[in-house]
C-alpha cells in the first residue's frame, strides 16, 4: 500500500495563479481532510469529506476549493493564490468515526510570490 | 468550535529524563484524545491516542492521561533519546473524524 500520497511535493506560484493540489490513498478511507501548516499554528483544517459526493468547510476555508468524485481521491483546487497562502500542505484520510487513526501525506509545500 | 491549548511551547531535557507536556480543551462534548509526533521536515503521525472512558494508556516509554473533569490531557515521555526531538500536538476529537490540534510543542533532547 502507498498510503497517502501528494503531489507535487514543491509549488512556486505567481499572486493570482491557480493550481491543483493532488492527493490519493488506497486503503478505501470514507474521510479525507485537507490540513495547512503554518509555523507557531500547528495544522488548521480547510475542508473534509465523509464519503465521494460529500464535502464540507473547515476551519479556513477561504479561497480553496475541493471536490470528491472518488473514494481514492480529494484534490485542493487554490483559485487565485495569494501570498497569505504560502503555507505546508497535508492531506490526511482515516475511516469515518471517532477515533480512527488519521494518516497523512508527505506534504506539498507552497510559495506564493 | 474547541480552543486547543498545549503548554509549554518548547521543552528542553536531558537525555534519560522525562517530559511532560500538557493539553487543555475547552469542549466537554470531546471524546478522543489523539497526540501526534512530527519530525522535522515529516508527516505527522499518531504515537497515543486515549478515549474518555479511560484515565491512563501506556505504550513502552509514552503515555497519556485524561482528566476530563478539568478537560486536559497529558503526554508523558519516560526515559527520553535523541529521536524523541520533535515536535509534538495534541488533537482532541470535537465531533466525528475532525482534529482541533494545538500549536505544537517543540521537544528537544540533549544528550
């Protein structure tokens, strides 16, 4: 099993460029989340999934988007990066209910310029 | 929504001592207690997890306990090494799958 796996692991993007933040797992998880790292502030939830069809909003967010066509994957679409957005970025699955280990990906680091 | 507090922000030891560090939440609805461990430059990955049935888990040289009462739970490292540095987040479960983590705390182990 891969896990959780990220790409691209390293993005450089110009202020007002979009892009797609890809991430997959292969153990059949219902719950997906999307996670940004910002130093001093621990990891922040930008929106989560219960199952293919269902998303819903986290604790930030604002200018990104998510879908889920698939059980596998649950990419982050950022629609106009803005600097404030630079940031490490975790993609983390588990099973669906309390208490189930969430497994994260390696990450993609961001910079918005 | 859950306030998250971890204290304290950074914790230096000796190789061998112990370390504690401590949790606080402010939603008694909480029910799981997970701490996660990031290395640096690494994914985070769960070391302990306690639900609010028990007071106390251990596993080898880490452990957690709950006092839901007070809302706070905490990790305790026995015995440290140099490959506990990292920098360690506690993530109480407010509802369903979400985490509400902490700001970190940074454990550094001086041999």
């Amino acid at each position: 099993n891969a896990g959780v796996t990220q790409t691209p692991k390293f993005q450089v993007l110009k202020t007002g460029q979009s892009m797609t933040l890809q991430c997959a797992q292969d153990m059949n998880h219902e719950y997906m989340s999307w996670y940004r790292q910002d130093p001093g502030m621990g990891l922040r939830l930008i929106h989560y999934s219960v199952g293919a069809g269902i998303t819903d909003q986290g604790e930030v967010p604002n200018g990104y988007n998510v879908s889920r066509s698939t059980t596998e994957d649950f990419p982050l679409r950022l629609l106009s990066a803005a600097p404030s957005q630079t940031s490490v970025y975790f993609c983390a699955s588990s099973r669906l209910g309390q208490g189930y280990e969430q497994y994260f990906g390696p990450g993609t680091r961001l910079t918005v310029t | 929504g859950e306030n998250v507090e971890q204290h304290p922000s950074t914790l230096s030891v000796q190789e061998g001592d112990s370390a504690v560090i401590k949790c606080t939440y402010s939603d008694s609805a909480s029910n799981y207690f997970p701490w996660y461990k990031q290395e640096l430059g690494k994914r985070p990955q769960l070391i302990i997890d306690i639900r609010s049935n028990v007071g106390e888990k251990k596993d080898q040289r880490i452990a957690v306990t709950l006092n839901k009462t007070a809302k706070h739970f905490s990790l305790h490292i026995t015995e440290t090494q140099p490959e506990d540095s990292a920098v360690y987040f506690c993530a109480p479960v407010e509802y369903g799958n979400k985490l509400v983590f902490g700001a970190g705390t940074i454990l550094r182990v001086k041999s």
